[in-house]
C-alpha cells in the first residue's frame, strides 16, 4: 500500500461505526485526564491555604499564635506572608517535591508525634534546622518571591539593616534565613547554631 | 427586743450610703503623672510613641548608667532558648555587625566572680537597657549630666 491509502483507510475505518468504541475509549480518558489533572490541582490548591495549614492544632497552638505576633501578621501596611507563602515553593515541581516530604508530617499528625506543647518544643529544633536547610539551600527563595534585593532602597532602611544588606547580603555571602531566623515563630534551642 | 438590732443595722446603713453619695472624690490639688484628674476619673489613654528605629548611640548621663537602646527591638527574644542581642551585642559578633560590646561587667556574678560567658544576673538585657520614644519629659527634670562623658 502507499501511504496515501493508509491514511485513507485508517480515516474510513474512525468514520465505521466499529471505531465507536475506540472514540468513546479516548472520551472518557480525555475526559478523566482533565477532571483528574483539575482535581488534582485543586487539591494541591486546597492543602496550600493557610486555613488549612492550621487546620490541625499542632499547628494552630504553636506556630500560629506565636506568628501573629510578628511582622507578617500584623503590620502598618497590612500585606501578610502566610504559612505557604514561606513554606512552600511556588513552582510546580518543587512543591511536587515538598507536598510528598509532606505526607510524612500528616503520619507524624495521625501518631501524635507533636500532639502536645512539650512534645512540639522536644521536636521544634529538628523541624526548625530541615527548614533552615531548605532554604539555605534554595538562597531563601520564598522570602524572595516577595523581598527582592535589587529593589531594597538602602536610603529607607535602617543604619544596622544598610550595614549588613550591603555587605554580606550584596556579596552573596549569606542569605536571608542565615541572618534572620526566628522570623515568624519563636526558637528552639539555640546551643551550637551558627552565629548564635 | 428584736425590733432594735433591726433599727440600728438600718439606721447605720443609710448613714453610710449617705456619707458615700456625698463625699467628694478629690486629688486634693495634687498632680500626677496623669496630670489633674479626679481619682474615680478615668482619662483616656494618649497614643502609643513610635520607638526610634534606628540611630546612633545615645549619650549616657553619669558613670555606670545602662546606655538606652538606640534601636527598635520588635520581635527580638531573649528566653532560656535564645539571646537575640547577644547575636549582635556578643563579643563574637560585634565587629561584624558593628554593636557594642556588652561590657565585661556583664560577665561578673553578683559576688564579684567573672564568668567564661554572660552572667545569668545580666541575661535578660531589657531589664536594664530600653528602647526610646522621641517624646517631651513626663515630669520636669533637673538632673545635671556629667560632663566627663561628652554632655555639654
């Protein structure tokens, strides 16, 4: 055959009323495909609210109402970082990656890892130093979705803010959450964390 | 014989009430740092004072006075777990962050031992350092700064 005609039987063989079933087939997987891939995002979406981050009271006793103290929560423009603003990436792979870390903190929930104050403050320091490492290693990428440092006016900051902005931050030599830990909550222990 | 008790409890009671109804609250012409109010008054409260954010060392009065703060100090914890002003003010961080030395004083235990790191009796910073609000005197002041220390 040439290749014509096999273009034009394969094309009168999807008009035959026998390719029925091989249209429906392709339907419903489309069909499925979107609602999944739909449904799926949503999800996504759903678990990246800070409703729901504090939907659980081991994080709406301890974290929660230790932020709302902070600048993030409560300042004079009234613009807020929520939890997933700092905790989760914004690009697609990556919060692939972090919501999959993730399902192990809801095991930690179902088991009762930190149902309690005392046990949240015996685990804070384990928990604190995986986000430090994320985010060192990531050069503070969420603080940086919203403060970028091309655009810090030096002339409307601070003398001890200009000081170190401008020369550790400007060099590359650290990055945000080496100098401003405890940000948003209060810390652990501090013994033996560098430069503390 | 039951009526009299009866009379007297009555009789005391109203005189009581009367002499509460009566009776002036005054200050007595005395002013406080609430200014004159009536003691039973309540004056609202004055807005809060902006902290100074961030400025030079401020001059110190008199020998051994705890220099004030010369910054905000929002947010900046200091508990069993944590220091913040060490992390600037410590002996390892100041140069780089360009902080005070907290002074070696700072590291004598009441009966006049010097420890290897901050004495716990000058841990907690705020008791003795605070911020400061660009506001006039409460009250009239007429303490004289020495003038060894730079005031003029």
């Amino acid at each position: 055959m040439t290749k014509e005609s096999k273009i034009k039987s394969l094309l009168s063989y999807l008009k035959s009323p026998s390719s029925a079933a091989l249209w429906l087939i392709l339907a419903i997987g489309f069909a499925g495909g979107v609602i999944f891939w739909g449904g799926f995002n949503t999800a996504l979406e759903v678990t990246n609210t800070e409703a729901f981050c504090i939907s659980c009271h081991e994080m709406e006793d301890n974290v929660y109402e230790e932020y709302k103290e902070t600048i993030h929560y409560s300042n004079r423009s009234g613009v807020r970082a929520t939890c997933p603003d700092c905790h989760v990436p914004k690009k697609w792979t990556h919060k692939i990656v972090r919501k999959i870390a993730a399902s192990k903190e809801v095991w930690g929930m179902l088991t009762g890892l930190i149902d309690t104050r005392e046990k949240f403050q015996d685990h804070r320091r384990e928990l604190a130093e995986r986000e430090w490492k994320r985010m060192k290693e990531n050069d503070s990428l969420e603080c940086r979705n919203c403060h970028n440092f091309e655009y810090m006016d030096f002339s409307e900051q601070g003398n001890r803010s200009v000081k170190m902005h401008s020369s550790a931050l400007a060099s590359g030599e650290k990055t945000c959450i080496d100098c401003h830990k405890g940000i948003a909550h209060e810390l652990p222990d501090m013994k033996g964390v560098d430069n503390w | 014989m039951k009526i009299l008790p009866i009379i007297m409890i009555t009789a005391s009671l109203a005189m009581a009430l009367s002499v509460q109804a009566y009776q002036e609250v005054t200050s007595g012409g005395l002013e406080t740092i609430r200014g004159i109010a009536k003691i039973n008054e309540t004056k609202s409260a004055e807005a809060l004072k902006r902290v100074i954010k961030d400025k030079n060392p401020i001059q110190r009065n008199y020998v051994h006075q705890p220099p004030v703060v010369p910054h905000q100090t929002r947010g900046y914890r200091v508990n069993k777990d944590s220091n913040k002003c060490l992390t600037c003010h410590g002996w390892k961080y100041a140069r780089e962050t360009g902080a005070t030395k907290i002074s070696l004083t700072h590291f004598e235990t009441r009966d006049g031992k010097t420890l290897s790191d901050v004495s716990p009796r000058r841990y907690f910073c705020s008791q003795c350092h605070v911020t400061q609000a660009d506001a006039p005197e409460l009250v009239d002041n007429l303490f004289k700064p020495v003038e060894s220390l730079g005031n003029d």
